[in-house]
C-alpha cells in the first residue's frame, strides 16, 4: 500500500498543547499502529516528522494512506523521533494526538471514538435527507396509530360470521372488518387442535378473479395487495403452539374491490403442505364497521 509522508508543520498558540489533553499514541519501528476512527478520513497532518540532513529529506514518521477509509496506520521510521502531534480531520470531527516513540507499543489496534474529537463537526443535511427523516418520522407515528386502533380491533366483537377452512387440525377464519379512514382492519383467528407445534412460513394477500363457471375460462387475473399491507398486530408470532390459538389483525390501506373478484388471504405452514384461502366479496368489505 502506498505510503505517504506528511511534513506540514502545526503552529499552535504557546500553551496550546499544554492547556489541551490529548492521547498520546506510541509507534514502534517494527510493529504497526492502526487507529480506527468511526468515520472516514479527510485529511492528516504531522507536526515534526522530516528533518534535512546531509542535503536529504530524512523521514521520522510515515501514515499509510488510508484511501479514504475510516483506518490511519503509523509506523516509526527511525528509532527514537522527536515526540511530536499527529492532526486528523475525519467526516465527524477534528482529532490531535501525541505521537511518541516506544520499541514495543502498548496497543497496535486502537479504536478512537468520537468522544476523543476536539472538535465536532455540525452535521448538515441535505434538503433530501431532510424530507427522508420528516417521512420516517410520519411512517413511525402512523405505525404507532395503527397499533393502538390494532389493539382495539382485537378486543372488540365479531361483524360477521365465521369465514375461513380447516385443515388437519388448524382452523383458520375471520369474523370481523373495521373500517376506519383510509384503513381496513381485519382480525384472523388461527387455532391448533393438533398435537405438536404449527409453524406459520408464507402470508399473502391478493385480488383474485371469482371461478367461472364452464369449460372454457380466462386466464385468472391476479393483484397482490403487498403495497396495500401496512401492519400486521402479533406479527412477531410466527408458532402456535399445540392446543392454542391466536389472533392477529391487519391492516391495509383502503381498496376497492369490482363484484367479480374477491380479496384473498393465504396462509402457508413453513415447510410444511398445509395452505388455506380465506376468500372476501366485495360485499364484506362495504359492510365493515366503522370503528
């Protein structure tokens, strides 16, 4: 890797480095010292590291160049240097160490945090960066309204009559739409009646075209709702347990759905053959209850 020698010489105020208290970094000439900052490097600087002998530059200290990385390597190139500073300007902040000369350094990898900056950097940002934040700061809040209105869809009673399959020992049904806004809230009941553990894998929500009847039928036009599905309460149950059932509500931004279709929510076991399809009518959804 390359190697680059920096001889810009520092001038500080007197008492400057004396009323500052800085680390003090030892170098070794045999053994590297690697300091590792949590941003990227902008600039380095070395206070006496060249001195002219005999007409040639002759070279104390050298920086490997850190290409722009967050990693500065110091290596001694004679014995005994002058002790000197070492100056670094990182993306978020300004460092200065004192570098002192030592056969066998006490630490070869040195993480240097952003407590150790004498100065910090004011962070800037950018007219995009700052829309970004505004809107997960507005996706956070309206994560946080739909829990709370989740959670009172869970307790409440049903709309509607069971609709849903059983499959060797699971039932799957939903007996309850709220509407609220632009939100549509459904609440899914899984039970196990079986003996051991069903683990829930795939869940997916689509628009599907209604069977025709007949011999001849079209292709079946599929719409996946994926964009649609907000938030899902109890998303993080992913196993019901033997005899135990649970309740999970979802959430979507509100759709239409034409009377030739129906809104499907399927569920898949995870590595397993057992798949269901609860099939909503355009009729179940202009019947949700206002919540």
């Amino acid at each position: 890797m390359k190697k680059i020698v920096l001889s810009i010489l520092i001038l500080f105020p007197a008492g400057f480095i004396q009323a500052q208290k800085y680390d003090t970094i030892q170098v070794g000439l045999s053994t590297a010292v690697h300091l590792i900052f949590e941003s990227n490097i902008i600039k380095t600087h070395i206070g006496l590291g060249t001195k002219e002998e005999a007409g040639q530059t002759v070279t104390d200290i050298l920086l490997e160049d850190p290409a722009g990385g967050p990693r500065l390597t110091i290596t001694a190139a004679i014995e005994k240097f002058e002790r000197t500073n070492l100056y670094v300007e990182t993306e978020d902040g300004h460092y200065n160490f004192i570098l002192e000369y030592a056969k066998w350094p006490r630490q070869q990898l040195i993480p240097i945090t952003i407590e150790k900056a004498i100065v910090r950097k004011q962070v800037r940002t950018t007219p995009e960066q700052s829309a970004k934040a505004k809107e997960v700061v507005a996706l956070s809040k309206e994560t946080k309204l739909l829990e709370v209105l989740a959670k009172d869809v869970l307790e409440k009673g049903s709309t509607m009559d069971d609709v849903g399959e059983k499959t060797q020992k699971m039932e799957y049904y939903l007996n309850a739409i709220y509407v609220k806004d632009s939100y549509y809230f459904f609440r899914v009941t899984l039970v196990n009646k079986g003996a051991v553990k069903y683990d829930l894998g795939f869940e997916g929500f689509f628009i599907r075209d209604k069977k025709a009847k007949g011999v001849n039928q079209a292709p079946q036009q599929v719409e996946d709702l994926k964009k649609k599905w907000l938030y899902t309460l109890n998303d993080d149950v992913k196993t019901i347990q033997r005899k135990e059932s649970v309740k999970k509500v979802y959430v979507f931004e509100k759709f239409t759905l034409d009377p030739d279709k129906h809104f499907s929510i399927e569920f898949w076991e995870d590595e397993g053959q057992r798949k269901v399809e609860i099939k909503l009518s355009a009729k179940d959804l202009l019947n949700a209850k206002p919540l």
